[in-house]
C-alpha cells in the first residue's frame, strides 16, 4: 500500500481525532494533492510549519492505529468476507456486509 492510500485510509479511520487545522492541513496534502508551498500560502504559515505539521499528523495518526487497531481490524473481516462470499450459499449476505464495510471510502 502507497504512503498516499495509507494516510488516507487513516484520515478516514482517525481523521476527526486531529485538530481542525491539522485535518485541513492533511486533507490539502493528502486528498487534494496540493504542494506544501500551495497549503503555507492557503493557510498563511511557513513552509516548514506545513511540513511539520504533515509529519506530526501522520506520526499521530499510526498511533492511533497502533492502539485501536480499526483499520487491522476491518482488514481481518474483509478477509472473511472474501472467504465467505466463495460459498454459494453466502455470498447474498456477505456481500452485503462487505458494502457496510465500505462506508467512508476505499483508497485501493
């Protein structure tokens, strides 16, 4: 997984964690694909004050996956949903569960 689809998924698991800056700072770097240059002067701060603040969110952001372990989780049931979904029987039902399990976005 790119370092790209891997902050975002954490954006979408933890994003609301961080503070309103930091995601709007996250979001231009990550989602829009703006340059840290673009975010300083959007924002009215110092390039390196961006580039901290990228660093710091993504730091933050692995953390709080190393302790709730969300995204760990769903990824163990995804992987059941696929093993499940071959048995005819299930894949009605599965397949059901693994949209509900999409809600919020899939950067793969």
């Amino acid at each position: 997984m790119s370092d790209r689809i891997r902050v975002n998924t954490l954006l979408d698991y933890y994003g609301a964690l961080l503070t309103d800056r930091q995601r709007t700072i996250c979001d231009y770097y990550y989602r829009e694909d703006f340059s840290m240059s673009e975010i300083a002067e959007l924002e009215g701060i110092s390039r390196a004050a961006v580039s901290d603040t990228i660093r710091k969110c993504k730091t933050e952001l692995e953390h709080y996956e190393q302790v709730l372990k969300c995204i760990q989780a769903h990824d163990a049931r995804m992987q059941i949903y696929h093993q499940m979904k071959q048995e005819q029987s299930c894949e009605r039902y599965v397949s059901k569960l693994m949209h509900t399990e999409l809600i919020g976005g899939e950067y793969e």
